[in-house]
C-alpha cells in the first residue's frame, strides 16, 4: 500500500504521495525531487556514491527505505553550499584536484562531512580508514586525502577566529 | 604578455559543478514521457534459445513494450568488429544486439522491456518466458582452441576469433646466438575497468523529424553515431548522440553497447523515450571484461644477461563473441613484450579464443600491460637464475638512446629510460633498501623490492572511423573548432568526451594561449555529434598528442582572423597584429588596443564598415593530423619501484612505500597529469591484488557485486610519490605525449615483481595474477609442500 511521507530536506518541507514501501530512499531523492547530486552506483551498499546526511549521520541512501525518511532532516550534497559559499570540504575538493569524473565525488563530501566531525584533525590514516566506504576509480584516493586535510585546517581556523 | 597558462597547475574550471551535485549524468535525464527498460538476460552460459513469449509484458499495468531477439534481427544488423592491421582475418560470429537462437554468456540479453518506472520495469522484466535448451559451456579458453572443441559459432570452422602472427628483427638470430633460452607460462586474469558510472543510455525517436537521438555515458559519441547508423541501416546525419557528464571510462565506454542498439529499437518501437541504467550486477556480468590472457614466452639469452629476443605464443580468452576493438589489447600485449630493451628480434603467435564469458573489450593500457608483466617478470627471474641484480641487468638491456628503432616497427621518439632508472631507484635508495631487507629477513618479515618500466604508446594510429572495419594504415587526428560569439568569448567544439580527464581545463589553457584571450572568456564544448567536429573519441591517451594540437592550431587560425578585422580598425598592418588579456593591439604598443569584444561586434554586427575582403564572422575550424604513423604516435614511460611487505600468515600485501618516475613529455597540467598516473595506478593496484572475475566450471560467473569483486578502497592504496620528468615529444607540435594510461601499464610488473622479490626465498615464483590473499597463501604451501 502506498504511503505519503511528510520529511524536511536541505531545510525545506517535502510532502510526497504515492510512495511504494519498496522505493529507495535515493530513488526519492533523485525521482522525484530531482535531487540528481546524489548517485547510485552499485547495487550493494558498497560504493558510496549515494551517501547523504540523515538526522546528523552520513548514510547509505541506497540502503533505507524511502518510507523510513518520515519525520526526517536530510541534507544531500545539494544543501551542503550557503548560498553561493562553498562548504569548506567542496572548496577542499576544488583546490586539491580531489575528483576527475565527480561520480563518487558528493558521497565523499557528505562522509567527509561526518568524518571531520568526529576527527577534526585526522591523519592520513583515519582519513583513509574513514572512507573505506566510499570508493572512488579515478583519483587513486591521493588527492582525496589532500583535499580532507586541506579542509579540516580550514574549519579548525574558522573555529579558532569565531 | 601574460604568463603562459600552458605548465601551470590551475584549478579545474569544471569542478564548481561537480562539488555542489550539479553535474549531469544520463541517469539524471529526465524526457517527457520517458519509459524505463530492463533487459532479460540469459541466466544460463551456453544454451539454445528455444522461444520467447514476452506476451504477458503487456498484460501488466505498467508494461508497455517488449523486444526479442527474434524482433531484432530483421530490424539491427550484427555488432561490429575490427581487425588492427590484421584486416581479412578477423572472424565475424553472429553478435547480435539481443540473441535470439543462442545464448553463450551468462548475462547476455535476449529481450529488453519498457515500462513506466524503473521498478516496474523489473517487475514486467519478470513476466518474459524464455525457454533454454542448456549446452556445455566452455570455460577454458585452451581446452577451447583444441581440436574437436564444441564450436560455439556454427559460422565459423572453430572457436578461433582471429589469429595474429607477426615478427620483427631477425629472430632466428637470437635463437642461434643463444646460451640458452628461458621458457616460462605468464598468465594475467579477467578483470574490468568498472567505473563507478555503470553504463546508461537514454534513446527517443522523433516520428515527426526521424531523429533518433541518444544521451550516452560513452567515450565515442561520433563513432557510436556511424555505428549505429550501419548497424540500424539509419541514416548517419539524422543520429544525435550527446555524451553528457560520464563517470570514468577508462576505455572500458569504447564498446558499442549491444544494449544500446536494442534500446534505440525499443525507442522507435514505442515512440517514446526510454532510459536503461545497468545494475551493477548486470555490469559486472555484461559489461566489458578485459585482461585476461595466457603467455608462452621464450627468450634467448646470453649468459651475460644480455636479451637477444623475445618470443611467445598468447592465448586471449575473448569470451562469446568478438568484442570490436578485441584486436587491439591482443596485439597490445604482443608489441609490449621487447619492454624497453634493446632485443635483436620479437615473434609473436596470437590466438584470440571464444569461450562462454562476456566479451573482452578494451581497458587502460589496452595489452601493453601484459606484455609488460611477461617481460619484467622475466627479467627478474632470469638474474635471479643468472645471480645477476635484476636492475644491473635492466640497465645492461635498456635502450641507451633515442630515437630508437624497435624490432616491432616502431620508433621511440625521445626519452632517457636510463636516467629515469637512476632517478627512481634514488628516489628510494635503493642500495639502502637492499640492506633493509636482509635485517628484515633475519627478523622474519619479508619484504619485497619491485622495479618495473616500460615505454608506453600514446595516440593509437588506428581507425579513425567506425568504416574502417579492415585495418588499413590510417593516421589518427582531430578537428577542432572555435567559434568566437558578439561579445568576443570563445566556444572551443571537440568531438571528444571529458570522462574525469580534465579536458575543460588543459584544452582552455592552450586555447588562451594560442588565442591570447583570457581564460575565462573561453567555454569546452565536447560529447555532442550535433555540435561538435567529427573525433574518434577519447581514448588511447590521444588527447594530449593530438587533439591539444588541433586547439593550438584553431587558436592560432582564430587569432588570425580576429587581427585581421582589428588591423583594420586600428588602421595597422595585419602581420603587426598581436591579442594580449583579450585586447587586439599593434606589437609593441600594447597602449594602442581595442578590446577583443569590440572586433567582434564589428564582425557579426558592423558588417558594413568591413572591406569587401575581410569575411563576416570570427570562427575557425582546424585539423591536426599524426605526424607519425605505425601503432602509436608517441611514446611516454615511466619506472615504477613499489616496496611492500608481505604477511606469509594472512598472504596480504602492504604498500610500504610507491614511488614513479614518469616522463610524457611536456605537460600543460601538471596536477592533472599526476592525477591521470596516481588514479591509473590504483586501478593497476586492485587489478594485481584485488579484483578478479571469477566463474565456476557451470560459466556462472560467481563476483556480481563488490561485495566480491573487490575494487580497492582507500585503506588499499598506499601514498605515490611522483617525480616528473619532461622530455618533449620532438614530432609533437607543444611537445605533449599524453598520459591516459595512467600507471596501469606498469603496476601488474612492478607490483608482481614486489611481490615476488618479498617471497622469494620461501620458494615461490609468481608467473600470474591475482596476487590476491587465497592464491598467495596457496603459492606458499605450495611452495612449503615442495620444500
């Protein structure tokens, strides 16, 4: 039977009819409200591509069920930019050539976005373990780890000037 | 005069894109309309198709159109294949776009359905009854070649594809000159590129105007056109094939999808647009495969250490059917076997075998992988055979000069392989790393030193058009437009696709310069056939070679024509003309100027003030055509030494350290050439030790998902230290020879080589690929067992 769920995303108020039980909650996003950031690219939970940040985490959209987003705050890579003000890891992304193709490129930022929350100022290492989940076949995950580093400095500087 | 751009290491200017989600992908597309398609596919390796009764698509609510095999084939002509330089002797088995009396992978479609949404879609898929009368597969692509093989094709005498024997120096001399000849089996398995875009294609024909128009996530948008126009009897100039956004390539979106060929029926069967996105299973089991090939090498040698020649009779597991561009990675790894040594002859023997896989089609490095990890490994394991230090003896065989004449037929442009050598094995010291390795034996621990090199090719001279279905000495080339709009911006049209290469930004940084505009009056345009010249695409790592030269010489031809009309505005001699930041001014007196916008105004709307010879409009179109002909153009390398420690307990391998010496001549990026070499070498990484497509002896094929087909991840991949060199590409206007390839060319020797060089006092010798946990702990106890 076909639900409609009431859910708030990039902070505004999203009601949808019609929605099979079965729907994807990426499927959601990309079909129908054209949330196109976020990318599938496997079938298993494996790649990433489709992370998003779901009541304050970084989740697999690929792997909940549309109709578990009821009552939910989710923010894609789409809201992740005020206004025209890049998110420092965006900015990361661009100065350290951290993407080539960009497929993988908004799953990494939103659990980038995770990761420096709880290890404000990682190493190599905890970077690269923290991304495990997130596979990338362009960049060989160097400039990736660059691009991390870069922005943690930044938002540490942003802390430190409030 | 501004700072040149080319050399410099800006920022991508497609990124902003990228970074905020708003890149366009065909899965992104969204048509008025539009139908979702999902493929039956044969569950079965090798079978008789018996029927097909997709009459219950129809009866389901959201099923609206279904295509069989049997529908196809009055409707789509077979799947093309090429032959490199082996014109006549290709075979050409029945590859149909759908099958329909036989089906000989597990995966392969024999019937496509729309409906209105992608779920539906396999719900409908579902409803399609195919009735099979299973055969025996064959798996073993030796067990294929022998005689009295079942044939998989009834066309065809045997299960050959084609056979490719070629030589070069003098052979015969090698073997008589011998001290003895060292023989050994090589073996690299079937892996695939598998970016994480799987591919995707939206198709809709216009009944109205008989367009038919296709979104593609493809590297060949002009190729797929004349493709598609012969095998659908279409009409070439009312195809539109638009690459958008792709997500990585890697040669792996060379292939001409059958899929596709059955979608664009589907979209003219239903008369609305329809969309197919692959799983990742079906990717896994449909897509390309590549790499999988059996060696039987021999080289005569002095005992010395000195190479006299390279032999070997290869055996290359095709799968199916022939995958168009099959030829080129056998050939590959064929060519690839001298490596960079000076070799008195090479002879090759090549049979390309069907068995009951997926097709092999190309992937980075196109064979020269191969031929790379059967010669370096052989180096290796003849000094240690000789007592020889592997390196001393590559530096006693390595090419001293350039340009040099290989035994293949070709000539390395430029190059210092020995210095590159030297400056990798400083790079990690090596005599230190030697002695590292003795305390570390003493301990327990194995630790493993690889060096690898190669001279890779760049700009394969091959077809250039989908016609040249028999080889026949072509040049590659590129054409290029620049269209400048009223207000003196710049449209630079390529036919090529960007697929993570970075093109948006190095083909407007040698635009600016060759132009003398500002960068940021100037737009990339490629991927769209409506628009864009005719280009073969990207591939081969010919960006570099020889669409960068066309751009510099569209540049130079629009520069022209913009000083033309500005001459005659500042009442100035056209020959004194010169554009600096975008304003026309006499050489020398940059005060004197107008900006380039006002030109341009003139030209498209002051029309009437212009003398009667300086044309209307400010465009121009130039080609660039290979200055060199013979396999490829140029002739980039690099040395690879990973260091790595293996644990005989669990049979992983740690990175230690990587390090690269590469050489592509001059760089017009070099942040994105580094990127090209690091990305390229981490799939080299989870190809030698991940990544493995595995079937059972049923045809099964057992890795669908990368829950088994392990593609790295991030804790996979050590930290590459890089170190450019840059010696020109002396035939290339620029001096640019491209770096495509990435590291793949070198990683599968070097790592093996690591590998081998950890463990070899165990008893282990490594003869193949995956060095993966399970095969490495089987080698060992094996190896114990023996000893």
């Amino acid at each position: 039977m076909n639900r409609i769920i009431h859910t708030t995303v990039n902070g505004r108020k999203v009601v949808e009819e019609n929605v099979e039980p079965r729907m994807l909650l990426v499927h959601l996003l990309r079909d129908r409200l054209g949330l196109t950031g976020t990318h599938v690219g496997c079938d298993t939970t494996n790649c990433g591509a489709c992370t998003i940040r779901f009541n304050g985490l970084a989740i697999k959209s690929c792997t909940m069920l549309a109709v578990r987003s009821e009552g939910a705050e989710i923010m894609t890579i789409e809201g992740l930019a005020e206004d025209d003000k890049l998110h420092p890891i965006q900015q990361g992304f661009w100065e350290k050539h951290g993407l080539q193709c960009g497929y993988c490129t908004p799953g990494m930022i939103m659990s980038a976005l995770q990761l420096l929350e709880r290890y404000p100022e990682p190493s190599e290492a905890i970077v690269r373990r923290e991304l495990e989940g997130n596979l990338c076949r362009c960049t060989g995950y160097q400039n990736i780890v660059e691009a991390v580093l870069w922005a943690g400095e930044q938002l540490k500087s942003q802390e430190s000037t409030v | 005069m501004a700072d040149p751009l080319i050399g410099q290491s800006i920022k991508r200017r497609e990124d902003l894109k990228y970074v905020t989600g708003c890149g366009t992908y065909v899965d992104d597309l969204t048509l008025p309309g539009m139908l979702f398609a999902s493929f039956v596919r044969s569950p079965h390796a090798h079978a008789k198709v018996l029927s097909v009764d997709g009459s219950r698509v129809l009866e389901h609510p959201k099923g609206i159109e279904v295509l069989t095999g049997r529908d196809a084939v009055p409707l789509a002509g077979p799947m093309p294949v090429y032959s490199y330089r082996e014109a006549a002797a290709i075979k050409k088995p029945d590859y149909r776009c759908l099958a329909h009396d036989r089906v000989r992978f597990v995966g392969e479609p024999v019937a496509v359905v729309a409906a209105t949404d992608r779920y539906a879609a396999e719900d409908v898929a579902e409803r399609v009854r195919v009735e099979y009368e299973p055969l025996d597969p064959i798996m073993d692509p030796e067990q294929s070649l022998a005689p009295g093989a079942q044939k998989l094709h009834d066309n065809l005498d045997n299960n050959v594809g084609l056979r490719i024997e070629r030589e070069g120096g003098d052979m015969a001399a090698a073997f008589r000159e011998a001290d003895f000849v060292f023989k050994k089996r090589f073996r690299m398995h079937r892996h695939a590129g598998s970016p994480i875009e799987p591919r995707g294609c939206v198709a809709q024909y216009n009944s109205g105007t008989k367009e038919l128009t296709l979104t593609c996530s493809t590297q060949i948008p002009h190729i797929l056109k004349t493709h598609l126009s012969e095998i659908l009897d279409f009409p070439e100039f009312r195809i539109r094939v638009i690459a958008p956004d792709v997500g990585g390539g890697f040669g792996n979106k060379l292939q001409i999808p059958p899929e596709v060929v059955a979608l664009c029926l589907l979209a003219m069967k239903a008369r609305r647009p329809v969309k197919w996105i692959e799983t990742r299973r079906e990717s896994l089991m449909a897509f390309l495969h590549a790499r999988d090939q059996i060696h039987d090498v021999e080289i005569p040698m002095k005992n010395d250490g000195t190479i006299l020649g390279v032999k070997a009779q290869m055996t290359v597991d095709a799968g199916g059917y022939l995958d168009a561009r099959i030829s080129g990675p056998s050939l590959g790894a064929g060519m690839w076997l001298p490596g960079p040594y000076q070799v008195k002859g090479y002879a090759i023997d090549i049979n390309v075998v069907m068995t009951n896989k997926c097709p092999y089609g190309a992937y980075r490095g196109f064979g020269s992988q191969m031929g790379a990890l059967v010669i370096e490994r052989s180096v290796d394991l003849i000094a240690r055979q000789l007592g020889i230090d592997p390196v001393a003896m590559r530096q006693k065989n390595l090419i001293k000069e350039t340009p040099y004449k290989t035994v293949t037929g070709h000539e390395f442009d430029s190059g210092d392989y020995m210095a590159g050598l030297d400056k990798a094995l400083a790079m990690v010291d090596y005599p230190e790393l030697r002695k590292e390795q003795a305390r570390l034996r003493e301990e327990g621990r194995y630790l493993g030193i690889g060096v690898a090199m190669a001279v890779e090719g760049a700009g394969w001279n091959t077809y250039t058009a989908a016609m040249a279905q028999h080889y026949v000495p072509t040049l590659d080339y590129a054409t290029v437009t620049m269209r400048m709009d009223t207000s003196g911006n710049v449209k630079v049209l390529i036919g090529d696709v960007a697929c993570g290469t970075g093109h948006a930004t190095t083909a407007a940084q040698v635009a600016a310069d060759a132009t003398g505009l500002p960068i940021d009056t100037i737009e990339i345009v490629e991927g769209d056939t409506a628009i864009t010249p005719y280009d073969s695409g990207t591939r081969a790592a010919r960006f570099s070679a020889v669409v960068l030269p066309a751009v510099a010489l569209a540049g130079q031809s629009l520069k022209e024509k913009v000083c033309r009309v500005g001459a005659h505005l500042l009442e100035g001699a056209e020959a004194d003309m010169e554009i600096t930041a975008g304003k026309v001014h006499v050489r020398g007196t940059p005060s004197r100027n107008l900006p380039v916008s006002r030109v341009a105004r003139v030209a498209y709307s002051e029309v009437a003030t212009l003398p009667r010879d300086i044309p209307a409009g400010l465009e121009a179109t130039e080609s660039f055509k290979a200055p060199v002909s013979g396999l490829c153009i140029t002739w980039p390398y690099a040395i690879h030494i990973p260091v790595v420690e293996v644990d005989i307990e669990t049979g992983m391998v740690r990175f230690l350290r990587y390090a690269i010496v590469h050489d592509c001549g001059n760089e017009v990026n070099p942040m994105i050439v580094e990127g090209q070499v690091v990305g390229g070498t981490a799939q080299g990484v989870g190809g030698t030790l991940l990544e493995e497509l595995v079937y059972d002896d049923d045809g099964q094929l057992l890795t669908t998902s990368f829950m088994d087909y392990l593609v790295p991840t991030a804790t996979d991949i050590p930290h590459f230290e890089v170190c450019h060199l840059q010696t020109p590409a002396p035939q290339i206007p620029g001096g640019y020879k491209g770096m495509g390839e990435g590291g793949c060319v070198y990683t599968y020797a070097a790592v093996a080589n690591a590998v081998a060089d950890a463990i070899e006092p165990l008893g282990v010798e490594i003869t193949s690929t995956p060095l993966s946990p399970p095969r490495l702990l089987a080698l060992l106890r094996e190896a114990k067992g023996r000893g």
